[in-house]
C-alpha cells in the first residue's frame, strides 16, 4: 500500500473525535497532507478494512529489561518491594553483551508496533562495559539502541540518562550501578556524538536525569544548560516520586518532597516528562500539571512493582497532561495500559468510567486521545495523531476479531481496550506512512523473537 501514500477509512479517530469516510494522505517522508473526513475515495486510493486509530507513542521504555520480564515473579525474602527488584534487576544488567541488548530492543520494538506503539521514549542508562569501562566507542550500546529502532521501524526519542549516585545527595554509587555511571562532561560529549547519527534516522535526541536520587542539584543544573546549548527544544525526562521511600529520603535530605523539590530548582515546563509521579501532595499535583509537563505513567509496571497510584483526577482537575509507558515491559500492549489506568483509578474511587468527561463519553476514546497527544509531546516528535502536519502513524483495528465483529467504530475500539481478552484485535500498523505489521504480524516476527530467545537462554545459563 505505501506507493499510495493514502488510505480512505470509513472511520477514523481524528484529534477532535471519531470521523466517517476519511481520506488520508501524505508525502514522501510519511508526513501526513492531507487528513479529510466525509470525503469519496478516489479508485486507486486502498479502502482500510476496520477502524483507523492514531498509533501510541511509548513514552518510557527501559529495552534490556525485557528479557528480564517475568523472571522476578517469586519470593526472594520476607517482604519483597521494588528495591528487592531492583536489585535482581542490577544483576541482571550486569551481564549483557551489546548483541544481546540488540537483540531485545530489536524483539520488543517488533512487539510494540504489533500492539500499537508506533514510537518509543528510550530512557537509556546501560553505557558501559561488563566491568564499568566504557567501550572503545562510547555510543556502542546508544548505536544498538538506534540499530534495533531503525530495523524494526519504529520511532525513536533517544534518551541518554546521566546517573552519578545511589542516593539523595551527592551519595557514592554502588557497584552495582557501574555500566550506568558518567560524568556530565562525557554525557554532553555523548550527545554531541549522537546528534547527527539521530538526525539521520529521523529520531529525536533529548537527556534524561535519572531521578533525584542518581544527579545532585549541581550536575543536574550543568547539564541542563550544556542540553540547551546543544538544542534548546529537547526533551527532557526524569524518575520522580515512584516509592515513598524515595519521597522520605527526599524529605529528610532536602525538607521537601522531591516533585516539589524540582518544581523549586528546575526549569520545569512542556519539555519535561514526569516518569511516576505518582507520590505527590495536592500542592505538587496542581503546580506540576500547571507546569505544562507530562505526567509519564506506566500503570502495568507501577502495578508490577508495587508503587502505588497515581491520583488521575487531581492531574486532570490541574489540567495536567499524560501520555503511557511500558518501561519494565512486563506487558507490551498499549491497549492494557489502558485498562489498567482505569482499573486502578475504578479500584481506588469506587467508580466507572473515570477517564471519560463529558465532552468524550467513551472511556477507551478519551483515553487513547489524551494518551497520544501527551505521549507525542514528551516524545519531541510530530506524532500527535491523525492531523495534517504529523506523522503517518496509525493503526488498523481488526474489525473481524470476534470482540469487535459488528461493532460500530467506537465501540471496537472499546473491546479492543476492554474486552478483547488481551489477544490483540490489532491488524495493521503503519509508521511514517510505512506499512509495519500486516495481519497482526510483523515481518521481523519469526527472527527476531528466536534471537531474543537465544539472547534470554544465554543469559540464564550464565547466571546459573
Ligand atoms: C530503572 N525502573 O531505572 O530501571 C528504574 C529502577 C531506580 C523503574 N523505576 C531503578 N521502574 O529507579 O532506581
Ligand atoms: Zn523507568
């Protein structure tokens, strides 16, 4: 279908809502020119055989912890928390060979455009060697990141992430921590490096300070300015309020809360993608939201590991913007980010529909609108949706999947969310105007998963 560079859609989920008979063009370089509802299809335009929806962008996404996915799901002491976790995850960090790293991204960014992520935020912090050395070429494994994008075709915003402590001010790292460590000097030479090798493949460079508790205030503040220097625009993205331990260490360090803490230290506006804010008082939710920020959530990992909920309403009363993630990628599937947003919201108020307002009565609508507008813009991509100026990137709903077989569009999309028993209802998907997955599969499907397999096998044997 690409040499059309068009599609008609007989209904289509537009910025402003659903629309019927939508004729959709772009040009050479998968940027929509033309989005119009009511409109005829011309004969050699291709007819889209269910529903068409904008594709998600992935706003936080930690790719090597894949292969690790799972393999955490047992008793290992009394109380098992996210720092138990944590330190399994270290472990596990450890051991991976750039080929490795590879060939999950590769893997996973193949099984995020099968479930409807058409872009990914890669919060990136395995920089160096098995022993904290840094490869010959610094970028090795930033190269594998963008390698593994590029071949699977999705959309990438390439986050370096400076990591220098174990804890609230200035605290020594642990050697655990050894592959993630760099000074804010090599990270702006990082980034120099990998400015033009981004610009090339069409993905957007930006930095992210891992949390408060891995950057002092002094590095955070350099390296702020040495990103503006080098664009002024970038995203920035950064852990934030995730565990209440982390929100008392913060306290007890500083006297504040850590949301506030860096509302009052840094330059905190629409560039910004707050990643689990999840423990922050009434105060924090309003300012934070009236920052223009994105609140970066990541509801099955958050679930996963224990963190607690995010107040969904308060965001929204602030006007605060969102978009998902599926950082530790337990799950994969936009959709379940979805569900799980509500259900936990739903579990927590005692009531239904909590996404939806009045102006968009369908929960599932509601949610995917908002989720691609946030998500496009803590991307620093033009991917916010089916609208001239963006990014081809949708997806196409299988209108033969028993859930959503005789279904009107909005209520497809609503099975698809919510009643399609987790298997995917999703039938193609097209990035940059570029067919990617055709009958709910990718090309790359069959050889990148047997070298993710291979990958995970060999590194079990190792730990064994
Ligand atoms: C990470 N993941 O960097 O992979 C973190 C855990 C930390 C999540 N926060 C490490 N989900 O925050 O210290
Ligand atoms: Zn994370």
């Amino acid at each position: 279908m690409s040499e059309h560079r068009a599609l008609h859609a007989g209904d289509a989920l537009l910025p402003s809502g659903w629309a019927r008979n939508v004729l959709l063009r772009w040009d050479a370089t998968g940027c929509l020119v033309e989005v119009r509802p009511d409109a005829e299809r011309p004969s050699e335009v291709p007819a889209a055989s269910g529903p068409v929806i904008p594709g998600m962008p992935n706003l936080h996404s930690h790719a090597f912890q894949r292969a690790f996915a799972g393999l955490t799901e047992f008793r290992g002491q009394a109380q098992d928390s996210f720092w138990s976790w944590r330190s399994l995850m270290y472990r596990f960090a450890e051991r991976l060979t750039p080929v490795q790293v590879e060939a999950i991204a590769t893997w996973l960014y193949v099984e995020m455009l099968e479930a409807g992520y058409t872009s990914v935020c890669e919060f990136h912090y395995l920089h160096h060697d098995l022993d904290g050395r840094p490869y010959a070429d610094d970028a090795e494994l930033a190269l594998a990141l963008l390698r593994a994008a590029d071949r699977a075709g999705i959309g990438l915003t390439l986050l370096p992430v400076l990591y220098q402590n174990s804890g609230f001010g200035g605290q020594q790292p642990g050697v655990g921590q050894r592959r993630f460590i760099r000074s804010t000097d090599s990270m702006l030479r990082l980034l120099e490096r990998l400015r033009p090798v981004c610009e090339s493949q069409g993905a957007r460079l930006g930095l992210a300070p891992h949390s408060l508790r891995a950057v002092a205030p002094d590095s955070l503040h350099d390296a702020l300015a040495g990103l503006a220097s080098i664009d002024d625009a970038a995203p920035i993205h950064i852990h934030i309020a995730e565990q209440t331990a982390e929100v008392d260490a913060c306290i007890a360090w500083s006297g504040q809360r850590p949301v506030a803490w860096l509302l009052d230290h840094a330059p905190v506006d629409a560039r910004w993608c707050l990643v689990h804010a999840t423990h922050m008082d009434a105060d924090e939710y309003r300012r934070a939201a009236a920052t223009g920020a994105v609140a970066g959530l990541c509801p099955t990992t958050e679930a996963n590991l224990g963190d607690g909920v995010f107040d969904f309403a308060a965001w929204r009363e602030g006007g605060g913007r969102w978009g998902v993630g599926s950082d530790s990628h337990a799950c994969v599937n936009a959709a379940e980010e979805l569900l799980m947003l509500e259900y936990g919201q739903r579990l927590m108020t005692r009531q239904r529909n909590v996404g939806a307002d009045a102006a968009q009565p369908s929960v599932a609508t509601a949610l995917t609108l908002a989720a691609v507008r946030g998500g496009a813009q803590a991307s620093g991509r033009a991917v916010a949706g089916l609208a001239a100026g963006q990014q081809a990137d949708f997806v196409m709903l299988d209108a033969d999947h028993v859930a959503l077989e005789g279904l009107n569009a909005q209520n497809m999309l609503s099975s698809h969310v919510f009643a399609s028993q987790r298997s995917s209802a999703i039938s193609s998907v097209w990035v940059a105007g570029q067919p990617r997955v055709a009958g709910g599969r990718h090309s790359l499907h069959r050889d990148a998963s047997s070298s993710f397999v291979d990958a995970r096998r060999q590194l079990l044997i190792e730990s064994s």
